[in-house]
C-alpha cells in the first residue's frame, strides 16, 4: 500500500505531530513500506517456529520476611516494606 504525502500530514496533524517539510516524501516512504510488511505477515500462513525444549517453571518458594530490603528499610510491617513519599512527584 502506498502512502503519500498528502495522507502523512493529514496523519501528522491528527496526532498533533511536527513533521517537517524536508522529512515529509521520508515518512511516507516508511510508512509505506510498515504496511506492506504487516500485509505480508497477514498473508503468513506459516506455522509457529520451534525455538527448542519448552520451558518449564520453578516451584514458588516462599520468601521470608528477613531478607535484605525488610533489613534495610526504614519502616517494616507484617512483611511489608513502607516507602516514604517522594517529593514532588506527580
């Protein structure tokens, strides 16, 4: 599918984006060639690529409430660690 660069600053303009001039006939072009991939990938009839053994997962051990940060923090209870409020955030 081609895009042109008509359609890049109606699209620029509709998510609130500078594109300059210069880069205009560059971002189309992209563009471009993002959609004919994902036209390729919906073509795909392929299966899914055999990456090895599966994997398989740890048993879930339970952490103690002694470990290192319940040690360092300034404020812990019933195994939870209080953090103080960070200035100025918002």
């Amino acid at each position: 599918m081609s895009v042109d660069v008509e359609t890049v600053v109606e699209m620029a303009t509709l998510a609130r984006l500078a594109v300059p001039e210069d880069r205009l006939g560059l971002v189309a072009e992209e563009m471009s060639a993002i959609l004919d991939f994902m036209g390729a990938i919906t073509q795909w009839e392929g299966g899914v690529p055999s990456v090895g053994p599966p994997t398989t997962r740890r048993d879930d051990t339970p952490i103690s409430p002694d470990v290192t940060i319940m040690k360092s923090a300034t404020t812990a209870q019933t195994g939870a660690v209080t953090v103080p409020p960070i200035k100025d955030a918002s």
